[in-house]
C-alpha cells in the first residue's frame, strides 16, 4: 500500500504535463507524388570528402511545356563529378515528359537535354521567339543555352555569346529595354574553384566554407541584339558584387519597365530600379538592403507577389538558421518596409535554412500563401550544434495567409508531403495536373525530388489564364488585374523567382465563391485590354491583339 500515493502522483504528473496539439487535417494535402509519377532521379552532388563549397548549394529545377501539348513538363537540373574516377553513366540533367494522366516519361535522351555541366539552375523561355520554350542552364563552370527546335535541344550558349565560365547561380528572362525581345539577367555567386578550396571548421569538425571565404562575382546582364546576345553589364548599370544567390523580377514601381531583385549570400541585398533600359541600384533608399534590424543577412530564395492584395508586388527573402526570413510590405510610393515579425512569420522562419521559395494560393481562397523549401548547408550539423535545435534535414513549411495581416505555419496539417524532411533547395510550382490548383517541386542535394501534389485545393474557385504576346511571346512584363466580389488581385508574368527554378508560366487565381470575374490587362508594350465576366474554372488563353 505504501506505493499507491507514489503511482498516484506518477499518474498525475504525468496528466499535468503538456500534451501535443491535435492536429486536424486540411481539406487540402499534398501527397508527394514523384515516385508514383516517374521521376526516377537523385541529384548527385560529386561529394568528395573534400568539402568542396560547391557541393551543397544546388540544385534548381523547372516546369515548363517543351512539346506544346498544354501539360507542364519537368526539368531536374543535376550536379556531376568533382574529382577522381568519373561515375558511368555520367550525370546529368534529367527531362520528363508530362504524359497528361498524372505520370512522366524520361525524355532526356530522345531530346538531347542532358546537359552534363555542374549543374545549379534552370530558366525556361522562348527567347529565339520560335514557338518552343528553351531551357538557359547556370552551372559550375559553362553554361548553357538549350535551343529547342520542335522538341530537340541544341546548347548554343557558346554561339550566342552567353556561356559565361564562372559560378552563376539563378537567372531569368526579361525584356529590360523593351524593344521586344528577351534579354538575360544571371546572378553570379563567389570565385571558387578545386584548387583555391579552403578548409573549414565548426570547432573541430571538417564543414563547408562560410561565403565570406571567397570573393564574391559580379552579375551579368545580356542583351539580346537579335542572332546573338551582348554583355551590357556595366554600361546598364549592373556595378555590385554580392554573392548573388536568388533572383526575382517585377515592376514593382508601376512605371512600366522590369525591375530586378538580387538575394546576396550574407551581403546586403541588390534593388536594380530600371529607368528605361539603365539600372540604378536603389535599395537603401527603397528599404530592401538590409532586415528591419538593418542587417545584412543570408539570402537565398526570393519572391514577389501582392500578399495583400493592395495593387503593388511585395518581396519575400529566404535566409539562414538563427536569421528570420524577411518580407518586405511594398507602400506603393517606392519603399518597402520588413513586416516580417509583425505578420508572424519571424518565429516560423527562425530555426529552419530557408532557400526556395514561392507566392502561391494553393487553397484558392483569394490571397497568397508562402512555401519554403528548407535545409541545412552543413551535413554534420547534428555533430557541430549538439542542441539539435538544427538539423541537416528539415521539413519543408507552407504558411496560410490569413486575409493579409497575418500568417499560419499549416504544413502539418498538410498530408504526408510535408510530413518528409529533406535538404530542400530549388523549388518550382505549376498546376501540372491542370486540375485547378497550385503544386510543388522540390530539388534537393543528394535527395530524390519531391512531386508535391495538390488534391484539395481546386474545392474553391479558380482560373488559370495563358498568355501570348504580340512581341516576345512569353509576354513577360505583363500585368493582370482580376476584379471579383469588391475584391481585387493583382498577377505579373515574370521570369524568375524562389532559388535555380522556373514556373508554369500561366498566371493562376484563387477565386474563392466567385463564379467569375473580370480581367484588366496590361501588356509589355502598354497596350491595354478588358474582359468581363470570364468564367471560373477554366484554363484561359489569351493573346495579344497586334498593334495597329
């Protein structure tokens, strides 16, 4: 008897303790899909022993329609060899083909994609204006421009002057001076090679490098002057060096030219404001530098894209453990301000390595959630932070977007999909089932890659529009203004954006209870054009009108 008081209070120590919360599954999950769809890849990241710093940074990845055929295809951007007995076969990027029944088909070979380089991102666009989507590839060394002539890719960087050899990590298409082609922005990172490695320590333990053991590169900026491009770098403004990581494109000031933004690894970041074809770094002043501590922090992934669906595109960055990630409200008078903490995503960003990244509204519910693609640099980061606070593998996170003001860590209440850690870095979105909502891919080091799909979030409205520009055919510049219910939302087609990846180029939105809506449309040449009452749940392509 005498042990009956001792198990009682065992008993209610134990009761007293606090619980887990119940998590209630969403009405919208996300199966990770890649295994059941075909994508039998791994990327391979040529680990050495040497800690080698290129190692953990890729890979990208990219959806995009090579064939035509109104399915998003998928490209996996891969790493090679670094030194000793080259591996057979040798590594190489990967492409499938969307066969439209929710699987993929190798086509890497049939098509002559398999570029073999050090792989680090990829940005799909027509930029020949032939009708085909091509594929420009930033790697560890040369890089390349994959023509696509009606399925068949041709690297012709080298013939068209943009095979630049140094380490370029994200790049994106825009048409900078607007005469009606597709000009190329590459964001360069640090001047690393084999033989200038540098060993580093945590303690005692053998790591990868901190970026500020190297130097860091210039960006470049090409122009595209019709059968080749030229490096108008400097003459256009394009002067810092940074350590560029991410790169994302709008006109976030509204006057009619494509702006662009460069995450920098631990440097401050970069706000190129184009006046008309020149560039002037204007980030101090618009409040986009630095964090709202006025640090500098490790940026990676970025994004823009109207949150609160004021009319003007704001900015997300992506930055390491024991940094927040950054989201920066955009006033709408050329200033930015960091919400970060004030929005509630300060605390859900503070432990996890952030790189890619990406506005979306996967519930279709009417504004734009955040997902984030995590993982840690460091491989024995369970042996150099004994705390396990941080881990080498981590979840990924999707962050609903509460009317605008603030926003909810979900991503357990999501399914199986984001119940899996990984060493999460490019991410690229698309609706590749073409079922209405907004899914995943994410590329990881040494990791399969995961094919998040989206079953839950077409129960709301939505619309998907494609369009066709009457100059550059990706149309990219354009913006759409979609009016429903006393609400508004704001979409631009750029290139760009989140960490190494491209996107579905359709513009989707998330109507909630609206059976339709009407669109205003702004294309890159400023030509404008209405719709009225286009109806909810359809893919919609819309074409220019030729100039008169």
């Amino acid at each position: 008897m005498p042990a009956l008081p001792f198990f009682l209070a065992l008993l209610l120590n134990a009761c007293s303790q606090p619980q887990d919360p119940v998590v209630t599954p969403s009405a919208v999950q996300f199966i990770d899909a890649a295994a059941q769809a075909g994508l039998e890849f791994e990327h391979y990241n040529g680990f050495s022993g040497d800690y080698y710093y290129v190692e953990t940074f890729g890979p990208g990845s990219a959806f995009f329609d090579y064939d035509n055929d109104g399915w998003q295809d998928i490209y996996l951007v891969n790493g090679s060899y670094l030194t000793g007995l080259a591996p057979d076969p040798l590594p190489s990027n990967q492409l499938y083909r969307n066969l439209g029944d929710g699987t993929f088909a190798n086509r890497t070979d049939a098509t002559g994609a398999g570029d073999q380089g050090y792989g680090m991102g990829a940005a799909a666009a027509d930029f020949d204006n032939d009708g085909d989507q091509d594929l420009y590839l930033s790697n560890f060394g040369r890089n390349g421009l994959y023509r696509n002539d009606e399925g068949h890719f041709t690297d012709v960087a080298a013939a068209v002057g943009v095979d630049d050899a140094r380490w370029s990590t994200s790049s994106a298409f825009l048409d900078y001076d607007l005469d009606g082609d597709l000009d190329l922005f590459v964001a360069n990172y640090v001047d690393f090679n084999l033989n200038s490695n540098v060993v580093c320590k945590e303690g005692k333990i053998r790591t990868y490098c901190r970026p500020q053991a190297y130097e860091a590169l210039g960006d470049i900026l090409y122009r595209n002057d019709g059968s080749r491009y030229s490096d108008v770098t400097s003459t256009a403004g394009i002067i810092l060096k940074g350590r560029g990581l991410g790169v994302a494109l709008s006109d976030y000031d509204l006057d009619g030219d494509t702006d662009i933004y460069v995450a920098n690894d631990g440097t401050m970041n970069f706000l190129y404001e184009n006046r008309r074809g020149s560039f002037s770094e204007t980030g101090l002043q618009a409040g986009t530098r630095y964090n709202e501590d006025g640090r500098a922090e490790a940026g990676m992934g970025v994004d823009f894209g109207d949150y609160n669906n004021d009319g003007h595109q704001d900015l997300f960055v992506t930055n390491f453990a024991y940094e927040t990630n950054t989201l920066y409200h955009n006033s709408g008078e050329g200033h930015f301000n960091d919400v970060a903490t004030r929005v509630g995503l300060s605390e859900a960003s503070y432990d996890p390595l952030g790189f890619g990244t990406k506005f979306l509204d996967y519930d279709n519910d009417n504004d734009l959630d955040l997902f984030i693609a995590n993982g840690h640099v460091l491989d024995l980061m369970d042996q150099v932070d004994t705390t396990l606070t941080l881990t080498y593998y981590q979840s990924n996170q999707l962050l609903r977007n509460d009317g605008g003001t603030h926003f909810t860590d979900v991503s357990a209440e999501l399914g199986p999909g984001f119940a899996a850690k990984n060493v999460g870095r490019g991410t690229a979105v698309a609706d590749y089932d073409n079922d209405g909502d907004i899914d995943l891919l994410v590329n990881g080091v040494a990791d399969p890659p995961r094919l998040l799909r989206n079953d839950g979030g077409n129960q709301q409205h939505w619309l998907i529009v494609e369009l066709v520009g009457a100059g550059h055919r990706d149309a990219l510049g354009t913006r759409i203004v979609a009016r429903f219910d006393a609400t508004s939302q704001t979409r631009e087609r750029q290139s760009g954006g989140s960490y190494l990846s491209s996107h579905d180029p359709r513009l989707h939105f998330g109507l909630g209870s609206a059976t339709n809506v009407d669109l205003d449309i702004r294309w890159p040449d400023g030509q404008e054009q209405q719709l009225r009452a286009v109806a909810a749940n359809q893919i919609l392509r819309l074409s220019q009108r030729p100039a008169p």
